[in-house]
C-alpha cells in the first residue's frame, strides 16, 4: 500500500526534473522496480496513473521494468539469479554475498518532446504582452 | 521529436537523505538506535517493555511508538518506566524518516543510551525505509508458523538482529525450530538470532546484553554499517 507515497516521490521527481526544462512536453516515464524493491509494480503503476491523469500531461506513458535479484558471490565473485529463499552461491556453496541487483526502484529516464508550437502544458498557455 | 533523459535516481533518494542525517544525528550524540519490525502482535512492545524494566537501572532509554492509531503502545511503555512518544500513521504502513526526525524535537537525545524506534506492525514497507538506526532488529513469534523469513525474504535478509518470541509457547504450536533456522539462515547466515520468551522471561538475558554491547559500541562512536 505505500505505492501511493511511491508514486508520489516519483511524480515530485518528474516534476523537478520536467521544470528544469521548460516548453519540453513529457511522454513517457521509465521505472525499474527490482524484485525486492517493495514496489508491486501495478499498483505503483495504479497510483501513478492517478497523479498523471490529474496534471496537464494526461497522455504519458508509464513503463515499469522488473528487475529480477542478482547477488554476487564474495567468495568466488561469481555472480547469479538465486531462488528467493536461499541465497547460497550455486559455484562454490558460498554464503557470504551481496544483493548486487534487484533492491532498488529507480526513476531510469523520461521521455520528452520539444515542441515548436505552444511549449506550455494544455491550459496554461501563456501569452507574451511585451 | 522524443528525446530520453536518462536519470537512474532511486526514487527513495529524499528519504535516503533524510536517513542519512538521522545517522549522523545518532552517531554524534553516541545513542544506539535500534529500529524494531514485526508482523502485528510479534511482541515488539512486550520485549520493550521487559527492556525497559530490567535495564531502567542502568540505562537511560526512550521509545518511538509507530501504529496506525491509538497510543496504547507508548501508555504501555510510560507504564513499564521510560519515556515514549506516539506517532500515529493514519493509513501509513511504516515509518519514515521524516516522522522520526520531527519526533527527535520531543527528546534531548545527549540525554539518553539508547533509543528504540518500534514500527508499524508489517513486514513488508518497514524493511524499505532507512530510518537512520544503527540496526534493525526483526522479530517472529513461533505461534506465526516457521516460515515467516521465507514469506518476508527482505526484512530477515536485511536484519541485523532476529528475535524468535514466544518461545514458552513452542509445545502447543507446530512451530519447527529447525525449519525456522533452516529459512534464517539461507536468507541471513550471519544476524546474531535470540530466542526468548517476554512471558516467562527465558532468553532475555541474551537480548540484553545485545542491546547493552551495541549501546556501548555506539557511544564508542562506531560507525553503522548499513546493508
């Protein structure tokens, strides 16, 4: 359930980053929701869909990548996908290894468009009174 | 004409930083910070409460109550003889670093040994958000099945210390001990693992002098080591 609180750190991001670049129009925001992130990736997807379809930009496009868990050996540096409920290294039955993939949900990019025409959002076009 | 920027930002980033400088917070004023999570009815406010009285005599100790509503919790610790505050989440389902950085204005922490964070009763949102806490201590009960760390693989992996309560009740369950090491371990082969029971008080001894030995590390200025 904290997808909600999820979606909204992701749309205060969109937002900084998107009022670094006035008059780009957004089209599409790139999550990646690793395995053990804590992220459902469609209810984070629900609750961003609800931010999105409340602000001028209501046609973006939301994609969110699962990233399977990757962990690294720190005996042998072997790196491998594990079932999830043991986490042995299957080359040199190690057990000392590092999450190296899979816990993290991250912005990856945005995708935007420059336009010619009108550079503010549906609503907000502004007029030059020089 | 799409163009794609690149970002890879972790979307937590504001909480990390947040985290970070509780950590810091922390580690200057030399109080161990410990950051309790269970499923609801674990016991992580009867092993506070045992704490608080068998270690008031010799440390001085202050809990952060973290529930949905009511203040039940903190009355519960006041009651056992320490000072706690309540935050009430409302639908939250953890706490965040936020909360417990606008909490720290209710404490004088270069007055305290140690301070216990106790979470929302969930195993899930808990294990994601880093509260500055030099570790993280996760509780089962045996009444709540074995298989608890393979069910919440994240927060027994990330724990630093595992608490298995109720363990005075382990004839009337079906609780497998060895089952319930067996799934620990092949998530976390390292975490110390206390088996106690808050109702008799077998066990507790060990969590004391856990909680006594990582107290002294911290006024030592030792750094967390976070996962």
């Amino acid at each position: 359930m904290h997808e909600v609180a999820l979606a909204q750190a992701v749309w205060r991001q969109v937002g900084a980053e998107m009022a670094r670049r006035p008059g780009a129009r957004l089209a599409a925001i790139r999550l990646v929701a690793g395995r053990w992130s804590g992220a459902d990736p469609e209810s984070l997807e629900f609750a961003l869909r609800l931010l999105v379809n409340e602000s001028a930009w209501s046609k973006v496009a939301i994609h969110i990548r699962p990233l399977p868990l990757g962990l690294t050996c720190k005996t042998c540096g072997h790196a491998f996908e594990p079932p999830e409920t043991l986490l042995a290294c299957p080359a040199c039955g190690g057990r000392d290894v590092e999450v190296t993939q899979g816990r993290d949900l991250y912005l990856e990019s945005l995708e935007i468009e420059e336009s010619d025409g009108p550079t503010h959002p549906p609503g907000q076009t502004r007029r030059c009174r020089k | 004409m799409a163009q794609r920027i690149r970002l890879a930002k972790r979307v937590v980033a504001e909480s990390d930083r947040l985290a970070a400088r509780l950590a810091e917070t922390f580690q200057r004023a030399g109080v161990f910070v410990a950051n309790l999570m269970s499923s609801p009815g674990s016991g992580k406010t009867s092993l506070l409460e045992e704490t608080a009285r068998r270690l008031a005599p010799e440390l001085r100790m202050a809990v952060i109550e973290g529930d949905l509503a009511t203040d039940r919790d903190a009355q519960r610790i006041r009651k056992a003889g320490i000072p706690a505050y309540q935050i009430n989440t409302g639908g939250g389902c953890h706490l965040s670093a936020r909360q417990i950085l606008d909490a720290l204005d209710r404490f004088d922490l270069a007055a305290l040994d140690v301070l216990f964070i106790e979470n929302v009763g969930n195993l899930i949102c808990p294990a994601e958000f880093d509260l500055g806490e030099r570790r993280r201590v996760v509780l089962a009960s045996t009444p709540e099945g074995d298989d608890k760390p393979i069910k919440y693989p994240v927060a027994f992996n990330k724990a630093d210390c595992i608490v298995l309560n109720k363990i005075d009740l382990l004839a009337a369950t079906n609780f497998s001990r060895d089952a319930f090491l067996g799934f620990v371990r092949g998530l976390n082969p390292a975490a110390p693992l206390i088996e106690l029971s808050c109702r008799t008080g077998e066990g507790l001894d060990a969590w004391l002098d856990y909680v006594r030995a990582e107290r002294r590390a911290a006024a030592a200025g030792a750094p967390r080591t976070p996962k």
